[in-house]
C-alpha cells in the first residue's frame, strides 16, 4: 500500500472512531453533551469566555454548534403552517490528522405530522483552525449546509428531499454562561466551555415542498467545545423550554449505566437575561407516556410532568412532543441513534397559565 492509501486508510479509520465513540450528542457512549457540574463557579487558570472571538472554532478536541426552535408561516391560500427544525454541526481534532464534520438537519412539520431529516459528515482539508482568536464569528459548511454568524446574528442554510431553510437568527439576550463563568470541568476526561443563546428571533424562508414560505419564530443555540475525551457509558434526557413570560430554562439528568441519574442540572433565565442555577431538590420530573419507533423498536419517553418548588417558577409544567415520531438514526455521521423534537409547554405559574415551546433531546434508550 502506497503512502497515499495509507494516509486515505488512516483518515477514514479516524472518521470512524469520532462518529461512534467520542462523544458527540446522540451517542450512547458519553455524558459530554450533558457533563455533572457543581453549582458553585470553579475557580481555575482557563482563560474566560469573549465574544466574538469563541463565536468560532477552536483547536479543541471536541466541539459543536447547536441550534433548534419553532417556525411558523402563513401560506398564499391563508393555510397556517408550524414547523419545528434541528441544525448541528460537529468538529473532532484529533492529532495533526485534518478536522473531521458530521452535520444534523431535522424538521418536524407538524401541520403535515410528518419528521424528516438527514445528516452529513466530511473530512476537511488540513487548513489551520482558528482557537479563539477570530473575531469573524462562525462560519461553518458541511457541503452545501452552512451556520455563519457574528454577535449572535446568525445565518443557517440547509436543504434534504422536500425542504430546505434559509434563517436569519438574532439574540435577543446576552448568551447564558452555564456553571457561571462557562466553564464546566470533567474531571479526568478535561474540562469543556459551554454557553447558550436562549432565545433567538428567527425570519426567513422554508422551502415546503417546492412551496416557499416565509417564516417567524424563536430558537434556542448551545455551543460547547473542550479539550475532552469523554470514556464510559453514560445516557441522558436535556430540556430546552422557552415560556410565553420570556423566561427560559435549561434541565438535564444524566443516567448511569444502570439507569440511575447520577447528576442534575437545571437553570433558570428571567426575561432581562440573568440566569441562576434552581436547586435540585427543588424540581421532580414524572414520565407521562412512553412511544415506541416502528423503525428501530426502541421505547422512549413521551411527555412528561415537571413539578418546580421555587417561587421564581411556574409551580407545574406539562411537556408534550408535538409529534410522537422525532428519531434520527444516524449511523452515518455519528455512529447512532436518538430522539430530539419539538415540545409545547402548558403549566400553571403563580400569577396564572403559562404556555411555550421547547426542545427535547433523549440518549441511551435501547431496544
């Protein structure tokens, strides 16, 4: 075998190691995506968060850009549509070898009550990556699929069989620093930084089979990226939820192996943009329903009860999957399987009905 072949082979066997076993969300062996935190900032020699310069790419093992929320578009014969979406672009560096892209894109029509999706992934060219020091903001391609963006205006551009979007996004808050500062520590695996855009104004353009449609609405975005090489197996369920009071709330609980949660995390944004952390015995989440994939077998939570005892909250939140069908199979990219959909929220909040949206992502849930 030629030199050539070699450094193809080795290349490709790379690919293969990051998209299913090094921690990219949707895989069932890793925490990374929901790592245990301590509700107290940890004090270290990392250099902070800046905007814009860790808008963009890092020389960091891991990383990705996370963006999802809810459209809505009225077409030319006054028919209302809504729409959830997913866009995720994943970057893995390994070595000197060239960075490796496995990219997410995902609608959920739910005026059609249909789920669509696809996924990408490709080996770039060895060209130097920023680490911090662009102040370009984001500018990602995987093919023809594209996030770009500074200051929290962004850009998003993907297209599968029978649709495609073309969205402006712009913060309308300052980016939630999680843990504090933004720097969530792993322990042995490494640290990671780790911030979020909660809620974003979205306009622009959904391509609905071949109808075009202009679109409004809001997204939520996570950024987290880290020189960390997550081991063990580990699973989790990650709430995203947008209320009609223009506060926001961020929860996760990560599982072991035996299914136990061995960490909590819940965060709660007021409408001016602060954020604080809700203690964990100040929450309790039931399972409503279950929904089991005609495609793969596996049964998943569907819906659930959120029971909050602080005086900041709603006192009780009900969250149900705008469609029970929202799981990606992608064994191409990232080397598994997952569900992550579009959520309304109902509850009842101390001064009346609180409504909203959200998103929910599940891991680890196996036949």
């Amino acid at each position: 075998m030629n030199k050539k072949n070699v450094a193809v082979s080795s290349v490709f066997l790379l690919l293969l190691c990051l998209l299913t076993s090094c921690g990219f969300p949707g895989l069932v062996s890793t925490s990374a995506r929901l790592p245990q935190v301590s509700e107290t900032p940890q004090a270290n020699q990392l250099p902070p968060i800046r905007f814009p310069q860790d808008e963009g790419a890092h020389n960091s093992l891991t990383e990705w850009w996370y963006y999802t929320g809810h459209l809505d578009a009225v077409a030319s014969d006054g028919s209302q549509h809504h729409y959830g979406f997913e866009l995720v672009v994943f970057q893995a560096l390994r070595s000197d070898l060239p960075p490796v892209y496995a990219a997410h894109f995902a609608i959920s029509d739910i005026t059609r009550g249909e789920f669509h999706y696809d996924q990408r992934r490709l080996i770039a060219s060895s060209t130097p990556i920023p680490d911090g020091k662009s102040t370009q903001g984001i500018d990602l391609k995987v093919g023809d699929w594209a996030i770009q963006g500074i200051n929290g205006q962004d850009q998003l551009t993907a297209q599968m069989k029978d649709y495609a979007i073309l969205l402006s996004l712009k913060g309308l808050k300052a980016a939630s620093l999680h843990n504090g500062n933004g720097i969530i520590t792993l322990g042995l695996a490494g640290f990671s930084y780790y911030y979020s855009r909660t809620r974003m104004a979205v306009s622009g353009t959904i391509l609905d089979h071949n109808q075009s449609l202009h679109v409004t609405g809001q997204a939520w975005m996570d950024h987290q990226w880290g020189n960390f090489l997550p081991s063990g197996v580990g699973s989790w369920d990650w709430f995203s939820l947008q209320l009609n009071n223009n506060s926001e709330m961020m929860l996760y609980f990560v599982r072991d192996v035996t299914g136990k949660i061995v960490s909590t995390y819940s965060e709660y944004i007021d409408a001016s943009g602060k954020n604080s952390f809700i203690a964990e015995n100040a929450l309790q989440i039931t399972t409503q329903s279950q929904w089991t994939s005609p495609s793969t077998g596996i049964t998943y939570p569907s819906g659930w009860r959120l029971e909050l005892h602080d005086a900041r909250l709603p006192t009780t939140l009900l969250i149900t999957p705008q469609l029970k069908n929202q799981e990606l199979i992608t064994y191409n990219s990232t080397g598994n399987v997952y569900w992550e959909g579009a959520v309304s929220i109902e509850g009842q909040g101390n001064s009346g009905p609180v409504k909203g949206e959200g998103y929910v992502e599940l891991t680890g849930y196996t036949k």
